[in-house]
C-alpha cells in the first residue's frame, strides 16, 4: 500500500482552493489503484490534511 498526504493551511476558503480540492480529489477517486481516503482538520491551527490510500505505485 501507498499513500499520499495533502496538508493545507489556509487563511479562508476561496474559489480557487475549492477547484484544486475538487481537481485532486476527483483524479485520485477515478484511480484504478484507489482504496479510500482518511481526513482531519485542527481549527485552532487552520490546517486540514487528506491522506488518500492507494493498493500500490503504478507508474
């Protein structure tokens, strides 16, 4: 298994956070290796992390 983790920090959610959001998570979804996803937000530090699971590197 493999994973890759996003971290966010973020002052306010705009547009443009939301599209690259939507961008990355609709390409990792649609993967063919694709397990599922873990996910967590710290309010006091405004930072959100994804980590998406995947069964193994496909190159």
């Amino acid at each position: 298994m493999i994973s890759a983790t996003f971290i966010f920090k973020q002052k306010k959610t705009d547009s443009e956070f939301e599209t690259l959001d939507l961008s990355i998570e609709s390409f990792v979804e649609n993967h063919p290796e694709y397990l599922g996803k873990d996910s967590w937000v710290n309010l006091e530090q405004k930072t959100m992390a994804v980590v998406y699971y995947f069964k193994r590197i496909l190159g």
